[in-house]
C-alpha cells in the first residue's frame, strides 16, 4: 500500500511532537486529524494556550479534536468516523486502548531514547544526567504497558560533551521526524519485524521518571563530572540549582545553566567557594572545583559568571549547599 495512502491520527503536544507533524504533511501524508490537549491558561496573566502541535495543526489546516477525556464516547465515536488506519503518538497522554487499538495497522509511538533504555517521561535528561554519550530515538508499537511495545526502528547519535538537554532536545526531534517517516513508510510496505522488548534483564535499565525539584538540586559532595553532567541534563530546563549561604542569613536559591571542572586536591569542604570577585568562581566538590560560567540568582535573569560576580560583593564569604 502507498503510505501516502494511509489515513493517519496524529497525537501529541509539545514541539518535538510539532516538528513531525509539519514534517509528515509537507511530505504528502495524509492527517486525516490531530488530536491534542485542551487549550489552558498559563503564566502570569492566565493567557490562553495553544499546544505547539495545535498551532502547527492551524497553520497546516488540519481538523483538530481536543479531548478532556480519551475515554470520552463522542471523542472515540469522532475517531471511528475517520476510519483511522494507522495513529501516531509523539509526546502526549497516555491512551487507552480503545484509542490505540482503533487504526487497523497499530499505533506507534516516538520515544526519545534507545529504548528499552530510559523508558519513562525525562529520557533526554536522564541520559545525560547518568553521562551517556551515545542515545537516541526509537519507534514502537504501543501496548498496555508505558514504553514496552515492540520496537520497530532506531536511530543513533553521539552526546557531545558540549551538549545539553536543549540541543539534544533539538537534535533528537529533528531525528525523530526522519524516523517518524521512514516509519509510516515500512509499515505502509509491511516490511518490517517488531522486536518485542519482553524478556529483557530489567536489571539493566536505567529508567527516565519525571523530574521533580528535589532531583535538580547539586550534591557538592558528589565527584565533578557527576555534578557537570546533572548541571548538562538540567539545562536551560528546569535548571540545576544550589542554595547560596552567607552567615546570619537565610540560604537563597540558585541555578546554575554551565559550568566545567577541573580536578584538583584541596582540604576545603564540598560547598566552598573561591573567587577573584571578577571573573571566575569556583565551588569545591569531592574531588576538585566546579567552575560556574552561567547562573541566575533568585530574581534576577540568567547571566555570566562574570556579569553575576558585579554585582555579586560578598561571594568571597558565601558557601554552597
């Protein structure tokens, strides 16, 4: 079958959802609809807001439908109607089989990981957060377990020690929406064999759960590159961060976007910090200095080390915690 042919549901959120869908329709492929979260208020004015994939579908002019519930009777009847033959899920809630099991071929999922490594909702952070320098993305069935479907294809590429979860982020989406097509293609041909993921030593894996505000924080008593690479994995979003201490006053919040270290021995304690007051600031971890190239102090924007260190007169007597 021509898989331009095919009639496709498209379901997903964000951005790296949004970037295969444009994909997918300026190649020919034919969205039949995409289904995606409710508009909702957000930030400080209680805006409106559209998910990337509704703007997307907007701009391409694609039927959108927008469920409070998957579970919905008009939803799944809306769904039935379109006849659906296959349904792709990039990023978005998790279905219930009567949605998933709808499309006569399946439907598969994108997943930011070489699965079945890192299955779980944070797979680009946790890769480099654990210091992996290969990931990648993976296209597979969905089941009833989250993540564990059979697998239908990979792809590779380095993580780079400059890299963090923003241009990972970026490069993994741009990935995925090759996969994605090429995807569509081998199923539309029938030539492809799933690999199941059951059977595998779950002893191996390293799971990618959300991240939540506690897993952000720096333990300086942790090795440098450990700290590096939470600081990495954390980056632009949501940020590494560490309580600034100066005596007789209330610790203050911090976070760090960059930094390098550089291994050394010194009898001070994890938390230390060292500084020209100018250009540089160093914070001691276990086993040598963790420099500090971008910070954001609690209520001011993002900035260099230098540019923080000027208005920053008493960074000498502080510690780090």
């Amino acid at each position: 079958m021509n898989a331009k042919d095919l009639r496709i549901i498209f379901m997903g959120t964000p951005e790296f959802a949004a970037t295969s869908l444009r994909r997918l329709v300026t190649e020919g492929y034919n969205i039949v609809a995409v289904v995606t979260t409710p508009d909702k208020p957000a930030g400080r004015g209680q805006k409106i807001h559209k998910s990337d994939v509704k703007v997307a579908a907007e701009e391409l002019g694609l039927p959108i439908l927008q469920p409070e519930k998957l579970r919905a009777p008009q939803f799944v009847e809306a769904l039935e109607a379109l006849k659906p033959d296959l349904g792709i899920v990039i990023a978005f809630r998790m279905l219930p089989e009567i949605v998933w099991g709808m499309p006569r071929l399946g439907t598969f999922n994108l997943h930011a990981s070489l699965l079945p490594q890192y299955r779980g909702a944070a797979p680009i952070n946790w890769a480099i957060i654990n210091g992996e320098t290969r990931t990648g993305v993976t296209t597979f069935l969905l089941n009833h377990e989250i993540d564990k479907g059979a697998i239908i294809d990979r792809s590779q590429t380095d993580i780079l020690p400059q890299d963090n979860v923003g241009t990972l982020y970026d490069k993994l989406m741009h990935m995925g929406a090759d996969l994605v097509v090429s995807t569509v293609e081998k199923i539309a041909s029938g030539d492809f064999a799933p690999i199941e993921q059951a059977g595998t030593d779950e002893s191996t894996l390293h799971p990618a759960p959300k991240i939540f505000k506690e897993d952000c924080r720096i333990d300086w008593s942790c090795p440098g590159k450990r700290i590096v690479d939470l600081i990495r994995g954390l980056s632009p979003y949501p940020a590494a961060w560490t309580d600034i201490c100066r005596e007789g006053s209330e610790p203050v919040a911090c976070k760090i976007f960059e930094a390098h270290f550089e291994a050394s021995d010194d009898d001070r304690a994890p938390g230390s910090v060292t500084t020209d007051g100018k250009s540089h600031l160093g914070i001691r971890c276990i086993d040598g200095m963790i420099y500090v190239e971008r910070i954001q102090m609690a209520g001011k924007r993002a900035m260099t080390i230098r540019e923080a260190l000027a208005g920053w007169r008493d960074a000498q007597t502080c510690t780090m915690s």
